[in-house]
C-alpha cells in the first residue's frame, strides 16, 4: 500500500512540475483573496491582525477546493481511471498518494500564505509550534476529506458546483480550530493553550485518513 | 385511483398504528407539557420546549443519522449489500432533513428569550446549521442522474463522511465552552438533571417522537420502493413496446449482464 501511495503521489507531483498550475494559477489566487480580504476590511492593522488567522484559513479552504478538484480531474481523462484500475494499485494507496500530492501543494501554498499574512497583515508568531502543528494536521484532514470527495464526484456533469456544496461544510471543523490554534499562536486570542484545538485537528485528519482508505476502493468501482 | 401496496396488508396496519400511537403521544406530551408540569425555577415557562426540543434533537442527530450511517455501511460491505439498505438510507436521511431543521427552528425560538437574540453562533447551533447542509449536499448528490448502483455507492461514502460530523456536534460544547446548557439527561456523569413530571413528560416526547419517526421513515421507504418499481416497470414497458414496434418477439435473456433476465412486462411491479 505505502509502495503504490509512493507511486501515485510521484505521478500526481510529476503531472503537477510539468503544467505548473499551482504555482501559475492557484498560488497567484491564494495571494489575491488575501489582497482581497484586505480592501473589505480596510486599513486598520488592529482589525487585519485579529482577522488574519480567519482570513488565512478561509483562503486555504478556497485553494484546497482549486487543488482538489485539479487532483480529481488529471483521473478523468479518457481511460485514465480504467488504466488505473487495472495497474493492479491498491485503491488505499491510490488514496493516500493522491491525498498526499494534495497536502505537499497546499503545504506550498500555506508557506506562502503565510508569508502574506506575516507581512500584510502585521501579525508576529508567538508559538510556532502551534502554527506548525495546526497548519500540518489540519491539511492533512484537509487533503483526506478532499481526494475522497473529489473521487466522489469525479466525472459528474455538475462536479463544479457540487463539490464545493459537498466539501466545505465537512472541512467547517478545520477552519473553525485551525482558526482558533491561530490566534493562539500569534497571541491575538482571548484565551491561551492551543492543544485542545490542534488535538481536534489530529483527530479529524486521522478519522478521514481511516475512512478514506476503507471506502476508496469503492469509489474507485464507479465509473 | 386504486392505491398501490408496497407490502403485505399486516405489516402496512402495523406501521399505520406505530404512526398512529406516536402521534397522540406527542398530543399528551404537548398537553403534559404546557398544562401539567409546573415551570422550571430558572427557565420559567421557557422549559416548556424542552419537551420538545431534545426529542426531536435526538431523532435528527442520533436515529436518522445513525440509521442512514449504518445502512450504508451495510451497502458497502459486499456480503450484506442490497438495495433495501440504499432505499432506507435515503430515507433516514430525507426524515432526517425535516427533523434537523426543526431542531434548530425550535433551538432559536428557546435562544431568543434566553440569549437576547435569534442566532447567537453557538457552537452546537452552527454545527446544527452545517449538519443540515450537509443532508442537503448528500440528497443533492442522489439527485445527479446516474446508474443506480454508482449512485448508491457515492451516496453510502457521502452519508459516512458526513456521519463523521456528528460526534463533533455532541461534544462540541464541552469543547469550544460556548452558550449552549450542557446535555439533561446524557450528560458526562450520565445523571439526569430533570426529576418527577418533567422528566416522565421529556420521557414521552422521546418514546413518541422516535415513533413517529420509525413511520415516517416507512413511508419514505414506501415511495422509494414504488419508485424503484416504477423505473424497472417504466423501463420494461418500453422495451416491450420497441420490440412491438419492430414487429419482433422479445428476446428470452437480455439485459447489460450475461444470463441477467429481462423482467416481463405484465409481472413487473405486482
């Protein structure tokens, strides 16, 4: 399973090197919601600094949905999915491999983002490693729930519409204690101790980490 | 208009008077409720939701859920698939629909006068609020055309991502701490914090609710079947009709699998 993961990430990166669409479209993207967010709220650096961690997590919710559905569409292509089928790969390393080509892009992109952050809107980290911990679970969860429902959706006339309808209530959790780890790592929360939210974190990461290699296969079968 | 029976004469009296005993006893739980039992001495006469709200609450996040959860786990797992688990996860799900939005109609109408306002972003609300989004996305899913076993299969892994949510609403509020009153009856030392008429009336609202949901979801599982009936006769009829129309005699063994027999028309549905 690790062997067939392994593979799949390499391919899903190798396509991802070779056209370039993170790093030509999605990660431009991410950079202007964060300009975006900016004029709505206005100039006041108070008011961007208490905002940020929500602003930076939202807008890894709108690049995780870009990433997902780029993921889902390269298995679209005509016979692609029965070549895959048919190569004999474990369909929960096929799982984990694409959910781990996933997480690496957005890793990517959140580096940059929070580069943004840290420079648009004048937050300063106090707890690194709640920053980094949040920022490593929560797009594992991220990237689980979104091969998975990707996968679901894939080669479906409304795919467009329907996926985001279907993910972003499920990753709600994610922005909600990514958010609140956030805070605490740059000092701006009301309360301190971040671990019961990164803990929250570890455990949806490894619930749909779990469900996705069980049901995969499943969906897989679909054509 | 003869009505169309989905099963035996027995089984459809059994569920009528299922349905039938949950409904008046969601009448005396109402009576109980607003004429019999005292007001609290905090809530006042606000606690007279109570013997509404969690009952319904429960039918919402525990039945229909836990029964549209399982169901697909039951479809997916190649020894025990049948269409029967995809036809009763469907319908948990739809009754489910109707008993969330209701939870949180009635959890703003008791947070109104309690928290000063409709919609107080409190934990368990907003992820009340996301639960039903989530149904929503789940039927909006099965409403995309596709075969019937494809659709069945991403319907079963959408209802087990989705399931996932809600142990994250049941303990959202000892986690996020917010406005929410902690649980009255399946609470952390599992001590009930509701004695006497109160709790025998919250009791009632409970055994009822969860009656009226067991015929409600028989019904849906009704319409799902005659629909499935329909599709099937729908499908034969026009075959039988093509080939009329070419003057041939419909072939012995058709369909998309080898040795899978073509349903006769005359047979189909009864």
């Amino acid at each position: 399973m690790w062997r067939d993961a392994w593979l799949v990430a390499g391919k899903d990166l190798r396509i991802e090197a070779r056209s370039r669409v993170v790093v030509n479209q999605v990660a431009p993207f991410a950079v202007l919601v964060l300009l975006l967010f900016a004029f709505a709220l206005g100039p006041d650096r108070a008011a961007l600094a208490q905002a940020a961690p929500g602003l930076f997590w939202l807008a890894v919710l709108f690049v995780a949905l870009l990433s997902v559905q780029r993921s889902s569409s390269v298995e679209t292509g005509e016979g692609t999915r029965d070549g895959l089928r048919l190569s004999g790969i474990d369909p929960a390393g096929v799982f984990l491999g694409k959910a781990a080509a996933v997480a690496l892009q957005l890793l990517v992109l959140e580096a940059l983002l929070t580069g943004g952050v840290l420079l648009l809107f004048g937050v300063t980290v106090r707890s690194p490693a709640v920053l980094a911990g949040s920022a490593l679970a929560g797009t594992a969860g991220l990237s689980a729930v979104g091969v998975l429902y990707g996968a679901l959706s894939s080669g479906l006339r409304v795919r467009e519409t329907l996926l985001p309808f279907l993910l972003l209530p499920v990753v709600a959790p994610v922005l909600l204690c990514g958010t609140r780890a956030w805070e605490i790592a740059f000092g701006t929360a009301a309360k301190g101790g971040g671990d019961p939210f990164v803990g929250l974190l570890v455990v949806f990461a490894a619930v749909y980490l779990a469900l996705g290699v069980v049901v995969y296969g499943a969906l897989q079968e679909a054509p | 208009m003869s009505a169309v029976s989905a099963w035996p004469a027995g089984r459809a009296r059994l569920l009528r008077a299922v349905g039938l005993v949950g409904l008046v006893g969601m009448g005396f739980t109402v009576w109980l409720g607003l004429w019999v039992t005292p007001p609290d001495k905090v809530q006042g006469n606000l606690v007279r939701l109570v013997y509404l709200h969690p009952p319904v609450a429960w039918v919402a996040l525990y039945l229909a859920f836990g029964t549209a959860a399982l169901s697909s786990v039951l479809w997916l797992w190649p020894r025990t698939r049948s269409r029967f688990w995809d036809r009763l996860a469907v319908s948990a799900m739809e009754v489910g629909v109707v008993f969330t939005a209701l939870t949180l109609v009635t959890g703003t109408l008791w947070g109104r006068p309690t928290w000063g306002v409709w919609w107080a972003w409190d934990a368990r609300l907003t992820s009340t609020a996301l639960l039903l989004v989530l149904q929503l996305g789940y039927l909006a899913l099965r409403r995309v055309p596709s075969d019937a076993d494809v659709r069945a299969r991403r319907a079963a892994v959408a209802a087990l991502v989705a399931a996932v949510d809600v142990p994250i609403v049941h303990f959202s509020v000892d986690w996020w701490h917010t406005l929410h009153q902690g649980a009255t009856v399946l609470n952390a030392n599992l001590s009930p914090t509701i004695h006497g008429a109160m709790a025998w009336t919250l009791l009632l609202g409970f055994v009822s609710m969860t009656l009226v949901f067991v015929w409600m979801l028989a019904e849906r599982y009704r319409v799902e079947l005659l629909n499935d009936r329909q599709s099937e006769a729908g499908l034969a009829s026009a075959m039988a009709e093509r080939w009329a129309e070419s003057g041939g005699r419909a072939p012995e063994v058709v369909g998309e699998r080898p040795g899978e027999r073509a349903a006769a028309p005359a047979g189909v549905g009864s």
